[in-house]
C-alpha cells in the first residue's frame, strides 16, 4: 500500500497523539513523546497542528513528526516498523524535499530514535551528526524521596512565576503567563502536572512540568528550569525529585528526559535526582 504523509487536523491530532501514547515503553529509545506535542501548545491549538506530520499505510500510522522549528523536526515510528524500508525510504524523501512540506531547503535537523533504519539511509545520502545530548531515565517501582523544599502546584493563577522562572532559567524572552493559560488548555493536559519549588520567602525558584503516557508507561520531564537567582542551591534536584513523585502517582512507570550533554550542569542535576545516563544520541543534520 502506498505511504501517506498528511498534516492532521486539530481534531485529527488526537490520533496521532494516540500512536505516541501505545508506541511509549520503559525500554524503548529517547523519542517523541506525547508530551511533546502537549509542551507544543502553548502556541495555540491551530500552531500545533501546522507543526505535526504523519506517515500512514493502509489507514494505520506508522510514524509521527513534530516540527520543533522551521528546520528542526522531531519523529518516532511504531516500534514494528523500525525497520521497515519502504517507511524508512519514505521519510528520507520527505525530509530532502522541500516540496513536500516537512523541511526547507538549506541546513536541517532531525531527531530521531536510534534503531531506525532511517539512520542508515540518511548516512548514505550524506546527512551528518550533531552535537550529542544525554538521555537520562528513572524507575519509578519505588517511592520517590522527599524533594525537601516546599512544592506548589503551578496553576494558572501562578502562571507568572512559571513564565518569569523559564525566562531566566533559559535566558529568552519568550515564555510568558499565557504559556501556562494555553497549555492548560490544551487537549492533553489532564495528562501533566505543573509544580514550583519555592524559597523559604515564597519566592518561586525552580519550576517543572512533567506529562504521562498513561499507567505503565514512561513519563516525560519537559520543561524544567531554576531561576538564575536560586542556583547552586539545590532546588534542581528538588523540583525533579517533585516531578517525578507526581509522575509516580499518575500510574508511570519511569520518567525521561533528555539535555545537550554540553549542559553538565543540567546532567549532573537530573543524576542527582536520581537518574541515570544511557549512550548519547545526536541528531542528523544536513548542512548547506
């Protein structure tokens, strides 16, 4: 049957949602998550849509994209079809060819799982490698310690200092309050938890908001981040250790996440919470 690539609706996002969501297990490689696309929208339910990509036979979905950025897209395959060559020669075309809507021409970027026969093609057509990023995992069978600071739940009426701990954990301008407002919602939030830690003046120091792929599954760590101010002083750890104890609860099995392995700080922080370190990936790159 012949392989179609399509942009979902935002009706027909949910579907695609539904495959990341039965693709996800303890052992599989760093990949797309559904949290991902549930981080994705806090640009608004249209934007998100615009950036999500589907590759499907015979009505079934085998693979799911998200453009991170114009030039920068993230995919996972159904684990059954990880070597699958008509996919995998499928996705290399779509990914060179400007036409067909995935990736313009020029210096491009794709992260996907290791294992993947696209790997070995994309190697052939002389795409690169990237600089490496740490996945980092935990289990979650046993009960997660105490973060050992006091940890609020981050609703909207905190939105503020979810925005203004973002802002200066990652040094940009971007977030703001209505990040937290359009997250929320979003269809698959009811999937995430937002939490602060905050200082012993109610000051907001760290923020994170971790997202289920339901009971049994691994749940992802997307974003976290410690405001400038409160560094060095343990509030990472804590807000990590938070994230995962309601991760935890939710019914996952493990939690994820994965940071630039330039970012020793952020790797020794999610070590300190508990995680640990598998091979690094990198993404593929084409350059100009």
């Amino acid at each position: 049957m012949t392989m179609v690539l399509s942009t979902p609706t935002a009706d027909e996002v949910r579907e695609a949602v539904a495959a990341l969501w039965e693709w996800q297990h303890d052992e599989a490689p760093m990949q797309l998550h559904p949290g991902d696309i549930g981080w994705n929208y806090r640009f608004g339910t249209a934007e998100t849509a615009a950036a999500v990509r589907t590759w499907s036979r015979n009505g079934r979905i085998l693979a799911v994209g998200m453009l991170d950025s114009p030039t920068l897209v993230r995919m996972t395959a159904a684990p059954d079809a990880f070597q699958d060559e008509d996919l995998a020669r499928r996705l290399v075309e779509d990914f060179s060819l400007p036409e067909r809507g995935v990736l313009p021409e020029g210096a491009v970027s794709v992260e996907a799982p290791q294992g993947l026969l696209l790997h070995d093609l994309l190697t052939k057509e002389g795409w690169g490698v990237d600089e490496p990023w740490t996945p980092l995992f935990r289990d979650l069978a046993e009960p997660v310690e105490d973060p050992g600071v006091r940890i609020e739940a981050i609703g909207l009426e905190q939105a503020q200092d979810f925005a203004d701990v973002l802002r200066s954990a990652f040094d940009t301008t971007k977030p703001t309050r209505e990040y937290r407002h359009e997250m929320s919602a979003g269809p698959f939030y009811a999937d995430a938890r937002c939490l602060g830690a905050y200082d012993d003046q109610g000051n907001p120091a760290a923020v994170v908001t971790v997202w289920s792929a339901g009971p049994g599954k691994p749940g992802l760590v997307e974003p976290m981040g410690v405001h400038a101010d409160h560094r060095g002083r343990g509030y990472g750890r804590a807000i990590t250790l938070a994230g995962a104890a309601a991760l935890r609860e939710t019914g996952s099995s493990s939690v994820r996440v994965c940071t630039p392995s330039s970012n020793v700080g952020g790797v020794a922080t999610y070590k300190a919470a508990g995680f640990a370190a598998r091979p690094e990936i990198a993404d593929r790159i084409r350059k100009v």
